[in-house]
C-alpha cells in the first residue's frame, strides 16, 4: 500500500487558501474606495481651483403651497395700524405661496456600502493509488535430427524467461469552490452623522 502523506503534504495550501481569501480582502477594500469616490464624484460640484473647497450639492425645488389668509375679514384701518399695504388681500381664505427647498443631494440617494457578509472555501484533495504487477513467460525450444550414413545427431535446445515488473499509479483530482456572501451594509457611523446634519440643514424659503 502506498503512502500518500507525502502527496498531501507537497500541496500548496497558500494558494488554494489563501488567495481566495486575500481576494476576498481586496474586493472589500475596491468597495470602500468605491463608496468614498461615489461621495466624492456626486456629492460636490467640482471646482477647477485645486485650492477651492468642493461645494456641496442641492436640488433646488419649487413648489405652491396654499396658506391661511391671516389677515381675511379686515378692515383698511385694522390694515393701517398693523403697517400693511391697503392692498393686502382680505377676501380670499387661503393664499399661495410659492415655497422654495434646497436639500442636500446625497440625502436623496442610497450610498453604496457593500460588505462582504461571508467568505466560504471549499477544498477537496481526492488521491487514489493503483498497484499493477505484471508477469510475462517466455518459453522457446528447438531440436535438429540428423543422418550421416549410420552416424545420428541429435540436437535439442531450450529457453525459458520470465519477466516481472511491477509500480504504484497515483491518480489527483482537485476540486475548489469559494461562495462569497455580499450585502449592502448599514452607513458608518461617522457617514450615518454627517447625513443626518445634511438632512437637518434642509431649508424651505417662502
């Protein structure tokens, strides 16, 4: 029977291992820097100074939004002692007023934040050995009779070989499988903060 440790110790565990997993590191470290220059490229408006602070992004909206008439039912006097134009509209019980909001941009987007949630590496090392032995014979004869007035010769001759060889057939097969398991995380905490100011500084302009 042969020993196969040897053949499992020459494998190389680093490679069937470890690059997997140093894979698996390097595309958690593209997805940072993917969230970071997605910030970055959509967040701010670029300026063409290098010295020049990136502005922060807004989406300007314009909107009517109707409004209780504070002022419905009054007199041109009670108008005059408040300092208000004789103008104003005392009629209508609702007024519009055209209201502008400017929100920060990245507050209306979902930020990319992927992390890799699980790394899984299957490895299977199959070896499987065959003895052979094979015996081979080799069997070889020859006579020759002959005459010679009253004078006979007989000649007779024979062989016999036999051959025995014998190995060891190793037969490998390698079978590697890596499932990754990716979600899109929650923000960092530090990010998480920033956008809650962001949200916070949303201003709406009557």
């Amino acid at each position: 029977m042969p020993n196969l440790v040897p053949e499992l110790n020459s494998l190389d565990f680093n490679v069937y291992v470890g690059e997997p997993l140093q894979a698996a590191i390097q595309a958690q470290t593209a997805a940072s820097m993917a969230t970071v220059n997605f910030i970055k490229e959509v967040g701010f408006e670029k300026d063409n100074d290098p010295n020049t602070v990136d502005q922060l992004r807004y989406v300007d909206f314009k909107y009517k939004k109707s409004v209780p008439n504070p002022h419905v039912g009054k007199t041109a006097q009670e108008l005059t002692d408040e300092g208000l134009p004789a103008s104003t509209n005392t009629t209508n019980n609702f007024l519009d007023n055209e209201v502008e909001i400017k929100v920060p941009f990245l507050t209306m987007l979902t930020i990319p934040s992927i992390r890799i949630d699980e790394v899984n590496i299957d490895f299977n090392a199959r070896l499987s050995s065959t003895e052979t032995r094979n015996v081979s014979s080799e069997f070889a004869a020859s006579a020759e009779l002959g005459i010679n007035y009253k004078i006979v010769n007989f000649k007779a001759s024979a062989s016999y070989k036999r051959n025995t060889s014998q190995g060891v057939k190793v037969d490998k097969t390698y079978n590697l499988g890596v499932k990754v398991k990716a979600v899109n995380d929650e923000l960092p905490e530090g990010l998480s903060r920033i956008l809650d100011m962001l949200e916070d500084s949303i201003a709406a302009v009557a």
